[in-house]
C-alpha cells in the first residue's frame, strides 16, 4: 500500500510564477510538457482566466503547480462531458498548467495538487475535466489510478501539419 504524504499544497502566489517557470522549464526539459514551450511562460502558468491555482513546496522550494480554468475554445473534454450529460459546457471547470518537479515525484505531489483542484471544482459545483497528450504515459497513470473517467481519445490539430492524440477525462461523480 502506498501511503501519500506529498508536499504542501497552498494557493499560488504571485511571487511564486518565477518558480513555477523554472519547474516547467525542467518538466519540459525531461518530458516535453507543454508540447508546445509557451512565448511567455509566466503567462501561460498564470493563466488570466484561473477559477484557482496551487503551488506544492517541498524543503521550502515549490515543485509543483495547478490550475483550475473555465472551459477554454482549445479544450475537448467540456464539451464530451456536456454531451454525455446534456449539460453546458459552463458547468465543467478544466483542471490544467498541473506539473510536478522531476526531481520532487513519487511523493504523492501530483495527486495532491489534482485533488486540491478538483475540490475546488466541485464547491463551485462544477465537473472537473481535463484534456492530456496520449503519450504522456505518466500523467495518463496518475488520472487513471486516481479514478478519473478516460471519455475519448480524439485527434487534435495543434498547428500546421500537426496532429496530437489528446485523452478527455472526467472526474468521477461524487456519489
């Protein structure tokens, strides 16, 4: 039995964007996530739009990011969600910008920041979805062993002559 004893999860602050820039640079280093390296990466970490974001420190340091966003015009699983459930697409929250320290995994990290977003989800009383490449076979781990719903595999076009298989999950249904 593997017991979760993460980091601290705390709600990112401003100053924590230099950070959470340095993290990503690893992440994408290691893993090539995000596929596509943002012009302004503090940006795309900070998102304008945030319903909510979280920070994972571990030794003082952050390791680890997530955010919560209203459902964008790039992002698949809303709409497979609301169609399955003939609901709009306003009442999804889209969990994203979630990446953990390569050298700060195996500590749980990940399933806590994704559960910190998804809490927040559902006490706006929105259904947590998300979209991942197919191939980030880590990521696709952490959903699926943490429960969330595998709704479709689509193609998505991400530019010109670029075509990624992307996986939409939703969380599962509270009971």
């Amino acid at each position: 039995m593997s017991v979760i004893t993460g980091s601290p999860v705390r709600p990112r602050a401003e100053g924590d964007i230099e950070e959470c820039v340095r993290v990503l640079a690893e992440v994408h280093r290691q893993d090539g996530y995000p596929v596509n390296w943002p012009e302004r990466p503090g940006d795309w970490i900070s998102g304008s739009t945030a319903l909510g974001a979280w920070v994972a420190e571990r030794d003082g340091r952050v390791v680890g990011h997530a955010g919560l966003f209203p459902s964008g015009e790039g992002d698949l699983a809303p709409g497979l969600w609301s169609e399955r459930h003939g609901a709009g697409r306003e009442l999804t929250a889209v969990v994203g910008r979630l990446f953990v320290s390569p050298r700060a995994r195996g500590y749980g990290t990940g399933a806590l920041l994704l559960g910190r977003a998804v809490r927040e989800a559902r006490r706006r009383g929105l259904q947590p979805v998300l979209d991942v490449v197919a191939s980030d076979a880590a990521a696709v781990a952490l959903y699926e062993r943490l429960g969330w719903e595998l709704m479709a595999t689509v193609e998505q076009r991400w530019g010109p002559g670029r075509t990624v298989a992307v996986r939409c999950y939703a969380a599962a249904s509270c009971a």
